[in-house]
C-alpha cells in the first residue's frame, strides 16, 4: 500500500526509563455524535402523520384516560395501544419552569417557559415549550395555544411553541410535503444525537499525550514492575500506582489480529484489512492499531511490527501520530515470548 506516512526512527534501547514527570495537564472538548434512525411504530407513525397535518393526536387507554404522546402500551395494563383519538390544539398549563439562557438544540433561541401542558380532551400532560416575554407572564392554569410551523416533517417540533390564550388552531396547508411514512404506515425518522464534554487528562495521560506530539512512544511503569502503555494512573490488577515513565520501542509483535472485510458508515480504509493487538517492545500490554503495508491474509500472531509515522508536521496530542504498523521483515517471535500477553 502506498502512503504519505514516512518511517519514524526509534531509541536503541527498547526501554529508556526517566524520573517520572510533572507535566501541565491537557484539556481538550470532545464531542462524540451520530444520526439515531428508527421507525416510529404503528402508534406514534399515525401521531407524526398527524402532526403534519396540524392535529395532535392521543392514545386511549383500558381506563378511559387519553395519553398525549399516545403510549405504545397501556402503563397500567401493558396491553397495546389500539385506539387513537384527536384531542384539542389548546390547553392548560400544569406545572412550568423558566430557561433564561436557552442552549444550542432548543426549540427557541430567545428565554423561554418549559410546560407541562394539558391539551383539551386529554388526560396526560404533554411537555413543550411556551413563547412568553418574561417568566411573569407565566402561571400554573393559564391558558394556552399551540403554533404552528407551516412547513411541518412529522416531528414533535412541528408544533413551534405554545404561546398564551385561546387562539385560533388553524395550520397552513402541508399536503404538498413529502410522504413520510412507508407502504405499512411506519414513520422513519433520524435524530442526530451529540454530545459534548471538556475532559481533562490525568498527569500520565498528559505526558503520554506531549509524548506523541514529539514523536515518542512513554508508557509508565507501575510499582510492581509491569509497564502499561498507554500508561494509566494505576494498575487494573492490583491498583499499583504509576511510579516510572518509560519510553517504549516503536517495534513490537502481534499478539491477536482480526480481518475486517465488513463495510461501514465512517469507514477510511477499504476492507479488507487487518486491525491488531501490538505488544511494544519493553511494554507489558499490548494495544490495538492498524496493520498495513500487507496483505490482510499474510497477517498472523507473532509477526514483527514497525510503526509508520505520519510527515512530523502532521504531529498531534493523538494517537493518530502513528498511520499504522508494518511488517519488518523480521523472524517471527516466538510463541512463549508473547503468550502471556494475549
């Protein structure tokens, strides 16, 4: 295989100990999100439909209460939903509470009142948002209407808000949208889902990490003598604190491997290729990385490894420092060598 990457050269020593830092611990924002797809349902399918249309929709249940959201299943009996009636576009607020600084996702931009509302004909409280200027005009009781988007997708924020009084419940015309629902009725809808958290990293993370940004390998030793990298603050086994930094060899072995022949969503490297434990040399667990520079089903346990470094300008805080591993043309190394590193 052809890269960009260059090899990056290695200390002679496999193993250099150095007294154990103190390093400006790193901070850094990582934000983890991905699209959540899922059809709807043959109960809450004819609740989005109806959305659409500008009506909201409930769900009857054995006790002759109406649900809004309809339940799937009766929460008393656990008998599926099978009755759907349409309840009022107003209703009254129950309980609220006031968003003064709304955040990124939210139905309204500018402060605004979190409802449990009430509609018309309903039984259960339905939780949405209530477009007022101020929290003072807001009370448990009021009355209130819902809006309308007029371009509607079958989405509980088809309703842009409830606003105060008894208003008037027309929606504008929908009927040009796109069918949303599948030849059984279903309704298939994606919700992006994120999540974003500032983490901050432990002193042994911290090194570990300027390590990489200078194209070094630091493990840590931990005080009953077996060195981990990455490092870790102590020992899983018997909870032994790091004691030691210990910069390990960019060479090592393939402990275990598998061949990825599978596509997905997200995917950089073609299958097939081959994703593998590597035991370092000097460390005493291994970790996984790529495996390239090879055909997949060459790949086998006790291969000799050789990390490809990326061009040192492309360097980072991360382990993506290291393209991939490649074979070094070495002998194989010997079962008992890596037996009990698996």
């Amino acid at each position: 295989m052809t890269t960009s990457a260059e090899t990056h050269p290695v200390p002679s020593s496999p193993q250099v100990e150095v007294p154990l830092p103190t390093t400006k611990i790193l901070e850094s924002e990582l934000a983890i999100s991905f699209d959540y797809t899922r059809s709807l349902g043959p109960v809450l399918s004819p609740f989005a439909l109806a959305l659409r249309e500008g009506r909201i929709l409930g769900g009857r249940t054995s006790d002759g209460r109406t649900l809004v959201p309809p339940a799937e299943f009766d929460p008393s009996t656990g008998e599926p939903t099978s009755e759907l009636v349409q309840v009022g576009n107003s209703g009254t607020v129950v309980s609220w509470s006031w968003q003064p600084e709304p955040i990124a996702g939210q139905a309204l931009s500018q402060p605004f009142a979190f409802a449990l509302i009430k509609l018309d004909d309903a039984d259960g409280a339905l939780l949405h948002v209530v477009a007022v200027d101020g929290p003072e005009q807001m009370s448990t009781g009021m009355r209130v209407h819902a809006t309308w988007r007029p371009v509607r997708t079958g989405r509980i924020d088809d309703i842009a808000c409830f606003v105060p009084g008894d208003g008037p419940a027309e929606a504008a015309d929908n009927s040009d949208a796109d069918p949303i629902a599948d030849a059984d009725g279903n309704v298939v809808i994606t919700t992006p889902i994120a999540l974003s958290v500032m983490h901050s990293a432990t002193q042994e993370e911290s090194w570990y990490l300027e390590g990489l940004k200078n194209g070094k390998l630091l493990g840590g030793r931990v005080a009953t003598g077996e060195v981990y990298f990455p490092p870790r603050v102590a020992s899983p086994a018997d909870g032994s604190r790091t004691v030691d930094q210990v910069q390990v060899a960019d060479t090592g072995t393939i402990t275990t491997f598998c061949i990825v022949n599978v596509p997905f969503l997200g995917q950089q490297i073609k299958p097939p290729y081959v994703a593998a434990y590597v035991l370092l040399d000097g460390a005493d667990i291994p970790f996984l990385h790529l495996i390239l520079d090879t055909p997949a089903e060459d790949v086998r346990m006790g291969m000799r490894v050789k990390a490809v470094w990326r061009p040192q300008d492309e360097w980072d805080h991360t382990l993506r420092n290291v393209s991939h591993f490649a074979p070094t043309g070495e002998p194989d190394a010997p079962f008992e060598s890596y037996r009990n590193h698996l």
